[in-house]
C-alpha cells in the first residue's frame, strides 16, 4: 500500500511538473496534499490513494462569528501546505489560490 502511495504521489508530481524531491522534516500529509491537487488542477483523477490527503487539506476550515472565514481559511490551508518544504512554492500557491478559500472539497 505504501509503495502504490508513492507512485501516485510520484505521478501526480510529474503530471503537475512539481520537483521530486523529500525533505526528513516535511509533513508528509501536507506534500500529499500539494501533490494531490496540484494533478486535480492539472487534469489528473487524483485516485482513492489521493483521499486521505485532500481530507487532510479540505478539514482545515475556520469560522469567524459562526461564519465561514475565507482569509482565516486561506491562511491556516497556506500554512499547513508550507509544511511540505521540499514542495515547489509556485504549486503550492496554485493549489491554495485554486482551493485555498472552498469551503469543501472537489
């Protein structure tokens, strides 16, 4: 299962043209994440391997007054995709820019 994790995440690297490459101190969950929706935006499926990440990222909502908080959701998502330091700040942009302020998923 581990293996097939990694290939995909390896796919959906080259798919987005994100660099390959692991730092020991990033979140692993956090450069799934990026990986993940970097291949939605660029056309990928994402697959079942892709959910758990973009669980991960989409959990991430904030409310301000029993509202939903765009910026506060924005900057807290911004802040757990900068976890993946090994990932590529122009993906990372893109995949907050595109998903940064939904207040669900896909």
């Amino acid at each position: 299962m581990k293996r097939q994790t990694i290939a995909v995440i390896v796919a959906s690297a080259l798919v987005a043209g994100a660099p390959i490459e692991v730092n020991a101190s990033d979140n692993q969950s956090a450069c799934g994440a990026v990986l993940c929706l970097a291949g939605l935006i660029a056309g990928g499926s994402g697959g079942g391997d892709c959910e758990g990440y973009m669980r991960d990222y989409f959990s991430i909502v904030k409310f301000h007054n029993g509202h939903f908080d765009l910026a506060g959701t924005l900057n807290a998502r911004t802040g757990f995709t900068d976890q993946c330091q090994s990932g590529d700040s122009a993906t990372k942009k893109s995949v907050n820019d595109k998903y940064g302020t939904s207040q669900s998923g896909p």
